[in-house]
C-alpha cells in the first residue's frame, strides 16, 4: 500500500514547510485587512510601538527566510510586513490630522 507523504505534494527541491509557513503568513495578511481600511478610510490609530516592531520582525523573518532559500516564505512575510507597515503610516498620518 503507498503512503502519503505530506513531502510527496511538494515540487522536489521545496521545503514543504515553506509552504506551511507562507499560507499561514498570508492568512495572517489578509486577516489584518478589514482593520487595514479602518485605518485608512476612517482615520482609526493603531499602537506605533505594536506596528513598527511587529514590521521590523516581519521583515527580519523574510529576510531570515531568504538566506535559507525559502522564496515563498520570503514573499509571504514581506507581504505581512508591509501590511504592518501601512498601519504605521496610516497611524502617524492620523494622529497628525488629529492634531
């Protein structure tokens, strides 16, 4: 009887954890998008401090990623983190309109 193997499902030469990885960072992604027009088209302010350090280690994950040869992981937490990033814009440009 054959058995699946969960590394059987990936190209050869692909880590299947980087595909793992990569789904669940852009769930996480599109998750934050509903709150990502509120900051936008309402003027609502998220934490800088939550926003600015959650970009700068979504960005050190994907570079940490790209040294292990893990692209999809790469793009995946890039993604994440410029979603971060736009709420730290977005957040300092309301806090500024506010004032």
């Amino acid at each position: 009887m054959h058995k699946l193997y969960l590394t059987s499902m990936v190209p050869e030469g692909y880590m299947w954890q980087d595909y793992v990885i990569a789904i669940v960072s852009v769930l996480f992604g599109f998750i934050l998008l509903p709150q990502l027009k509120d900051v936008w088209k309402k003027g609502e302010i998220l934490n800088l401090f939550t926003a600015s350090l959650t970009t700068i280690g979504l960005y050190i994950l994907g570079i940490t990623f790209f040294t292990l040869q893990m692209w999809v992981s790469t793009v995946a937490e890039i993604f994440s983190g410029t979603i971060w990033l736009l709420f730290f814009i977005l957040s300092v440009r309301n806090i500024k309109r506010r004032h």
